[in-house]
C-alpha cells in the first residue's frame, strides 16, 4: 500500500497541475497592427498588459474561464459588434461548448436583459453552428488532460448508460485506467468483491462527475478529487449531466478479487443529482 500511496501522490501531483500544462499562451498584435501609429501608447496596453501577462496570460483562470467572463461583460453592455462574434468564436477555441454558452446566456438574460440575451443567441447560433460540434466537444476535452480518452468501451458498455471511452494507462504493479464518460453517461451499480485487500480508488482527471455508495449521498468528483472505494461495497460512479468527465481508476490488489454488475442508476436517482 505504501508505493500505491508514492504513485497516487505523483499522480495527483499531476493532475493538479494540468490546467497549467493545458493553458496555451495569447499572444496579440491587433493593438499595434491597428493602432500602432496613431496610438502606440494604448496599442502596447492592448497587446502586452491586457491580452499579454497582466490579464489574459494570468493562470489563475483558464483561456476558457477568460473568456466565459469577458462574453459575460460584452453581453451586460450590449455590445454586439465584431469584438462579442470575435470573442466568441476565441471562447469556442478555448472549449467552451455549445451547452455552455446556452446556459450562460439564458443566466445572463435575467441580469443582462432579455434583448441582450437573444442578440447574443443571434450571433452564437452561427459560431456555434457546425453539426460537428458534438465531435469537437470530446476533442476539446481531450485538451483539458494530459491522459488519452481512449476507444469505446465497448467491452463494458452494457453496464453502462450513455457512452464511455477507456485508455489503460497501466498494466504492471498498480494496474490503472482512464475512464472517460460522455455527459449524462454513468456506469451500473456494482462491488468489488475481495476476502481481503481490494477495492477501487478513483482519481479526477477533468469535468465534473459523481461517486455514490448504497445507502449515502453522492459526491462530486472534480479534477484532483480523491475517492477511496471499500471492497464489498455497493456504488456506482460517472459525468454529471452537463459536463463530459474523467477519473482514473486504480485496482487495489487484493484477495479473491471479483467485480458484480448490478441493476443500472435510474433517471430518477440521477435526476435528482445537480
């Protein structure tokens, strides 16, 4: 157990510092492209304190938390001019999708105005207008984690609901996964069965999941969560119903060890979950 704990230690070491690793550096010209001349002072603002370190290159929020704030302002102003489409179309780049800017839009109505909500529907239903965006959307996951989402899991897919993705990252030592599952997706109720030892630990990877035992209330799985799972144990876990989600799951060495699917979580059970 004590080299379980060193890999898991480094491991979340890791994962903690994905968003870093993932954030990819802005770099703008349009201030001194534009402006350079005529206003050389307010163009070196624009490229090298606003979108250079000071702002847009600060770590503390991600290129897509950047600019899920910056569409926010734009929208409570009013303006709809090529400055929201651009921020837009840079907000679609850094992940956001298209359930994403629908929910924060719909929020911002209620404080924004509902005619600032429906001219900014007008403009992200055309940038968000590709059929393919579905696919792009587990692309662009893919960029929020430095572990590969994998195949289909097929082999697992009846005991799941919804659809799954699995990489095995490990098959020497500590045997462990990626498990990737599509928004909504969650796997059956299920125990790890041991007569010692065993058991299942799962680590978030990205998005935002949930792990629930029999009996208990769920809980939220978010990048860096740590849950221990007993052997013997009834659970199930998987993605919130919003938000595409992956934990790595390491398999505890144990006895006697066997793994029982049973009934699937029902929509009501999973409903409830926010």
């Amino acid at each position: 157990m004590k080299k379980l704990a060193i890999i898991l230690t480094a491991i979340i070491s890791i994962i903690t510092n994905t968003d870093v690793m993932a954030q990819h550096k802005i770099t703008q010209t349009a201030g001194r492209t534009v402006l350079g001349e005529f206003a050389p002072k307010f163009a070196e603002l624009n490229d090298d304190v606003l979108f250079g370190e000071a702002v847009w290159n600060d770590s503390i929020l991600s290129l897509h938390d950047h600019s899920m704030v910056t569409i926010s302002i734009l929208l409570g102003k009013g303006i709809f001019d090529s400055s929201f489409r651009s921020h837009l179309e840079t907000g679609k780049r850094h992940g956001i999708t298209r359930k994403e800017i629908a929910a924060l839009l719909t929020q911002a109505a209620f404080y924004a105005g509902w005619p600032n909500a429906w001219a900014g529907f007008r403009v992200a239903k055309e940038v968000w207008a590709d059929p393919t965006d579905a696919a792009t959307e587990k692309e662009r996951f893919q960029q929020e984690m430095i572990f590969p989402i994998g195949e289909p899991n097929t082999a697992y897919a009846r005991y799941f609901q919804g659809n799954s993705y699995l990489a095995r990252i490990s098959d020497s030592r500590i045997p462990f996964s990626n498990v990737t599952f599509e928004p909504g997706c969650r796997n059956n109720w299920h125990i790890h069965h041991a007569t010692s030892g065993g058991g299942q630990m799962l680590v978030g990877v990205a998005g935002r999941g949930w792990y629930q035992e029999e009996g208990k209330p769920a809980q939220e799985i978010l990048p860096g969560t740590v849950i221990h799972i007993p052997a013997n144990v009834k659970h199930w876990h998987g993605a919130a119903a919003d938000r595409w989600f992956a934990h790595l799951a390491f398999e505890v060495p144990g006895e006697n060890t066997s793994n029982e699917w049973l009934e699937p979580v029902t929509d009501e059970e999973y409903n409830k979950l926010k």
